[in-house]
C-alpha cells in the first residue's frame, strides 16, 4: 500500500453523503479541505473523532477549511450517525473502499494486537487549486481518535 505524502497529488473522488448527493474534491476549488477516513459510524473512537471535528467546525471553517469524513458506512448510517450525535461535518459513504485505498488509508494494521485487514484512520489536508485540482498538503497515518483534532489544530495554527 502506497502512502502519499506532501505535494503529491490528492485522489479525486465522487462518493454519496448521508442524504445520497454527491461530492468531489473539485466541489470545494480554490479552498482547502481536511479529509479524514474512520473506520465505522457509532463506535466510540470514531464517535469521539466526528463530535470533536464538530466541536471546531465552525473555527475550520473561519480558517478556510471544510471537513469531509470518509467510512465504508453506506448513506442511510451515516444519516442515522448524524442524526444521533448532531454531527455537522459532511460524512461520506465509500463502500467499496476505493477513495481509501487510493489514499493509502485501507489495508494491513495491528489491532489489538492482530494484522488485520481494515481501515487505517488517516487524516489529510488537501489544497484545491482554482481549476480543483487537489494536492496533499499533510498526510497522517495511523492517527489517534481522542486527542488527534486539538493535534491537528495546533500543526494548522488554528
């Protein structure tokens, strides 16, 4: 599995939110975009990451950022995770896992001591040029649920 890294260009992608509208990175030219993966909707670490990228949704956005989390939930758990813990963050459905192994955020990981198969929570700030064409400006693997939000702030100055 091929991590990206800084400068180089960010997997363009169109996947269904919570309500089945689509979404890609060309949606948001000329803006910046944190693009988190997790690995399910309603469970307690990704519940914590999603209600802290919610906490400072509104502070991302006065610094010109728009949050987009990605799991391989389908629309209607997302809907239902939304709902359920007021999120306001755009969540997207990537059920076949293509967006996430085309950022390198799918694949081999330890857990609970085990090689496992599954999503790697990964976290990327990606620059969309006017004409949105997006390039990763942060890549961040095998990130932290608690904890990782307040991190990322501080790397963004925020």
């Amino acid at each position: 599995m091929a991590r990206l890294q800084t400068g180089d260009p960010a997997p363009t992608f169109s996947l269904l939110d919570a309500d089945g509208v689509a979404h890609s990175l060309a949606d948001y030219a000329g803006g910046r975009v944190i693009v988190y993966f997790y690995p399910a909707a309603m469970t307690p670490g990704c519940t914590t990451q999603a209600i802290d990228f919610t906490t400072h949704s509104v502070e991302f956005g006065q610094a010109g950022y728009t949050v987009v989390g990605i799991s391989p939930d389908s629309p209607a758990k997302l809907a239902a995770f939304r709902s359920k813990e007021n999120l306001d963050v755009l969540l997207l459905s990537d059920q076949d896992k293509a967006v996430m192994k085309a950022y390198g955020a799918f694949g081999t990981k330890m857990l609970y001591g085990k090689e496992i198969e599954g999503v790697i929570r990964s976290t990327f700030v990606v620059d969309v040029d006017a004409d949105g064409k997006a390039t990763i400006a942060e890549a961040q693997y095998n990130v932290k649920a608690t904890g990782h939000v307040d991190r990322l702030r501080r790397q963004l100055g925020l």
